[in-house]
C-alpha cells in the first residue's frame, strides 16, 4: 500500500513543485517589466543646500518646529500630480502635513480644495522658500523633525505622501481627534 502511495505522491509532488518555479518566474518577469516600465512606486531623494536647516530660518511657520515629525509638500498649480495630490487631501490633513504653493501661484480654488488644512498653507509668492532650499522641482516632500529638516524627496503620486504622513501620538493636551490615522496606511 505504501508503494502505491509513493508511486501516485511523487507525480503529484513534482507536479507542485514544477507549478512553484513557474510562478516564482512569473514573478521574477513581473519585476523586471516594472522596473523597464519604471512603474515602482518610490519618491526619489533630493539633493538640497539647506540640508538640517530649521523651518523657521528657511521661513516657514514656528509650528512646525514643535511637532515630532513634519512633512511639507511643496505644489504649484501647473503641476497635474500636484493636483492630485491636493484631491488626496480634500477634506483636509493632520496637523503634520504642511503645504507650500510655489512659484507665485496661489490660487484660492487650490487652498479652497485643501478645506480644513488651509492655515497649513503657505504660499511662496517669489519662490523665496523654495530658493533657500534649493528646491526646484514640485511636488517634492520636506521632512522635519522638531523644525530641522532631515530629509527631501521628489514623490510622483499620492500615494507616496500618503506613505509618508508622520504617525504622532497626539500630545497630552491636545484634544484633536486622530481622524488621520489610518490615512497613511492607504
């Protein structure tokens, strides 16, 4: 009986193991038409002049220096992922996501989209911020920590912000609610 066993087991076991190394192929094929289509999903670092500046000297809002973790998104209205990035953020952001408008063009329909986040918005009228930095491509993605910058990032789609919104424990009295927190795990 045991005989039969191993006689009908070993077909069927090659035959899973043959099934296994085509679908880790399939995947290997997979990865490398992602990566000649240049489909992954990954922000690119930046390179700027004001690397572990402070929000402040670079001139943006003192409140920044007092969270744990920050991100600014610098967006200009011309930029079509800039917009959605902004649709992503329609009903408003947490308290750590701060939005700069760049290149003179604020647009009030464009802070009106932001709804609740809109006294996050700065607008850099001349690009002043930006040139501190030496920021010139948008969207990009500026992180602080406690208002020093540690790191930039130029990102391509809404989610890559989403990934990157900072997950803080509210302080003790700070009666905010964490409606947000989930939103970075999209």
């Amino acid at each position: 009986m045991t005989w039969l066993i191993v006689v009908l087991g070993l077909p069927f076991a090659v035959l899973i193991l043959a099934c296994a190394a085509a679908l880790v192929e399939v995947f290997r094929h997979l990865a490398e038409i992602r990566l000649a289509l240049d489909l992954d999903d990954e922000s690119r670092p930046l390179a700027l002049r004001s690397q572990g500046s402070s929000s402040e000297t670079l001139g943006l809002p003192s409140l920044i220096s007092h969270e744990p973790q920050a991100i600014v998104l610098f967006l200009s209205t011309k930029c079509a992922t800039c917009l959605a990035i902004v649709e992503a953020f329609r009903g408003g952001s947490p308290a750590t996501v701060w939005f700069v408008i760049s290149r003179g063009h604020e647009d009030r329909a464009l802070v009106t989209e932001l709804g609740h986040s809109a006294a996050r918005v700065v607008v850099d009228s001349n690009d002043e911020i930006a040139g501190r930095l030496g920021l010139v491509v948008t969207p990009s993605l500026v992180t602080f920590e406690y208002g020093r910058l540690v790191r930039a990032e130029t990102v391509t789609t809404p989610r890559q912000v989403l990934r990157r919104i900072p997950t803080v424990t509210p302080a003790a009295g700070n009666h905010a609610a964490p409606a947000f927190a989930s939103l970075g795990a999209q």
